[in-house]
C-alpha cells in the first residue's frame, strides 16, 4: 500500500477517515480548507509522528487543487477519498437559490472530478490505486424527497460521474469507489442519526480497499450493499 489523500479532512467523516487510516503507519496527505482552523486535525498530525500531513485544499477552488497538486508532485498516492462536501439549505426545487446551487454542485461535484483529475498522476504511480467518492442515500432515485434537492442533485451527479470515472480509468488498474457514508452523527448530520464517525469511517476504508474491477464504479453503501441509481 502507500499513501491516503482525505479530503474535507479537519472534522466529521474526514477527521475519522484520518484518524483510522493512520493507524494503519501510512502516510495521511489530510487536506483542510483552513488549515489555520483545523485545531483537532493538527493535534492528530503532532501526535502521529509526521505520519499525518495537512495541506491546503478548497476542493471549490480550482487554484487551490492545483497548488496541493504540485506540493505532492511525484508521490504515489495508493487511496485517494473525496469526502468533502456541504449540504445547503432543505429548499426544494420550487425554493432553491440558484447561486446556493451552483455552489454545491461546484463542490460536491466538480471538486470530486478536479481533484481526482489533478492527482491522477500519483493515483497511477500507486500500483492497485483507488479513488474513493463519499457520496449519500439521497443521490439515488430511490430516495423519495422534495427537501435538499440541490444536495441531493449533487449526489445524483457525482455518481454519473465517477460511474464514468471508473470506466475511464479501468485500463490503469484504479478502482473508483462510489459510497454512502450511513447516517452519521456529525455537524453534516447532526446528533440524531444512526451511526457513530467510528463505525462509518471504519466500513468506508473497508470498502474503499475491496474496490476490485467487479465493483469499481458501483454505488454501495459503508457495509458493502448495493444502492440502485
Ligand atoms: N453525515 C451524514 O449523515 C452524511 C450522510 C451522507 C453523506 N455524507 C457525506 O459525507 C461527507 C462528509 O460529511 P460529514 O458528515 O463529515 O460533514 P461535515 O461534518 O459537515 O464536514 C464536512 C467537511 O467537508 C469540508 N468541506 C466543505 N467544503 C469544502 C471545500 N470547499 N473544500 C474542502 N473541504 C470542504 C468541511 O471543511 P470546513 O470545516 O472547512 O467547512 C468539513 O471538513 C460529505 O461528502 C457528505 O455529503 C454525510
């Protein structure tokens, strides 16, 4: 194996990502869109030992994606986990703001693409690479709502695109893993939901890791079942 990239990676799902995968004694490329402000994510790094790294990564931020790119040039990247993402108002279609829309679609969507896009040449020197994509229950169809639409828009979209993403990258060997994290108590949320970071962040790696050809680019769940579209 070789080193993780985690995004969106100073609290929720990302911070555990970290946490987790660096017991592992990989390296943890964490990326933070404020670094300045991500107070537990750096008491996690000074008490790696150097194993977790943060950069500087706004995966809404074209610039910003391609300066973590250059600071990582030339180091393989075994796992690549695009967990970044923000939910927006519960607006329905009829409600929604169309900047607010642009916005989450710019983050939960184009970020998850670019990024995977400017660390391809790292996910390529990493022998077996995956590329993971936290995505949500309420991108599939199945999902019956009117609420969150612009979020639950984004998931649909994320999922097409990493659905193609998978067959783009088949001939390299790179597994695209397309997840729903669970429901899960963080800020995204909030306190009333089924699951604990630990348990969802737990299957998460699992899964990512068994993303073989069978199921790269398949929309699956923290436990390993199946989603439909
Ligand atoms: N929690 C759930 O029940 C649930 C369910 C389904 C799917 N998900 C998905 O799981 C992923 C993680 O969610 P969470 O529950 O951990 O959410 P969270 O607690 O709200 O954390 C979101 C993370 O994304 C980061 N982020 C937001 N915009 C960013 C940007 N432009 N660039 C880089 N990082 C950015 C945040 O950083 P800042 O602190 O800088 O804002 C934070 O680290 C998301 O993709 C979410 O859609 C969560």
């Amino acid at each position: 194996m070789s080193a993780y990239l985690i995004t969106g990676a100073n609290r929720g799902i990302g911070l555990q990502l970290v946490r987790q995968a660096a017991a592992t004694g990989e390296t943890i490329y964490a990326g933070a869109r404020k670094p300045d402000e991500a107070e537990a994510l750096a008491e996690l790094a000074k008490l790696s030992g150097g194993r977790v790294k943060i950069i500087q990564l706004d995966v809404g931020d074209e610039a910003s994606i391609t300066a973590a790119a250059k600071a990582l040039a030339g180091e393989p990247i075994g796992t690549l986990i695009n967990n970044a993402g923000i939910m927006g108002s519960r607006n329905t279609a009829l409600q929604m703001d169309p900047a607010e829309f642009m916005d989450i679609m710019r983050v939960n969507v184009l970020g998850p693409v670019l990024v995977t896009r400017a660390f391809l040449p790292n996910l390529r020197a990493a022998p077996g690479a995956k590329v993971a994509v936290v995505s949500s229950l309420m991108g599939s169809f199945s999902y019956e709502t009117t609420s969150y639409i612009a979020y639950s828009t984004s998931k649909t979209a994320v999922n097409r695109m990493f659905n193609s993403l998978a067959r783009e990258l088949a001939g390299d060997g790179i597994g695209v893993a397309i997840l729903s994290p669970g429901w899960v108590r963080t800020d995204m949320g909030g306190p009333n939901a089924t699951l604990s970071v630990e348990e969802s962040a737990r299957g998460l790696l699992r899964e990512i890791a068994r993303t073989d050809a069978s199921l790269s680019g398949k929309f699956r769940d923290y436990a390993g079942a199946k989603i439909t579209w």
